[in-house]
C-alpha cells in the first residue's frame, strides 16, 4: 500500500512540474514540419564600377529580373549582395544580367538567409 502511496504522490508531483514548464514535456507537442526556405542571398564581384551612377545601373537591372528581392552594394562598390528567390533565378543568371549591363562580374559566394 506504501508503494502505491508513493507512486500516486510522485505522478502529482511530476504532472503539477509539467504544468508549470509546459517546454518540457515535448512528446505532446504536434512536429512541426520545417519548411525549406527558398529565399537565398548572393554575393557578386563586379568589375569597373566606379561611380554611384555605377552602381544605380547595376541596382535597376537586378531589379527587373523575377526573383530578385534586394540588391545592396558594398561600400567599395566592388561587392554586391542579392537577396533572391531560388525558385524563379540563380547565382549565374543574376551575373549574366550584371555582365549584360556591361560589367565584368562573379559569383564570390552564395547562402540562404
């Protein structure tokens, strides 16, 4: 009787410790399915920018192109970040428009956000 004394006592301590940390008692709470993000963000070198008129060009073509969400120059001017969506264009695509408005340019990294 003692024993099932105790064991009765220890489930009332236990679920009244559970009531006051609910993060801990994880097995009752649904999985939540992690969804991948497709919103990723570029890094460009880009050859013979040399001015803010440089740069303005560079930023309104990107623009364009589906999928590119923002682009940001480095204070160099020699870097570019491009957020963009992986699902409607890529790294090579986003450097052909940048070589397409006349600047040399490569893909010097590429992460998701």
């Amino acid at each position: 009787m003692s024993t099932l004394r105790l064991l009765l006592v220890f489930s009332l301590v236990s679920a009244s410790a559970l009531a006051a940390h609910p993060s801990r008692d994880r097995a009752s709470e649904p999985i939540a399915l992690e969804k991948k993000s497709s919103a990723r963000t570029a890094l460009l070198d880009v050859e013979g920018v040399r001015c803010g008129a440089c740069s303005l060009r560079i930023r309104k073509a990107l623009k364009k192109l589906d999928g590119v969400e923002a682009v940001r120059a480095g204070k160099s001017k020699k870097r570019v970040l491009v957020d963009y969506d992986s699902k409607k264009t890529s790294p090579s695509q986003i450097a052909a428009r940048v070589e397409k408005t006349g600047f040399g340019c490569r893909v010097a990294g590429d992460r998701g956000r």
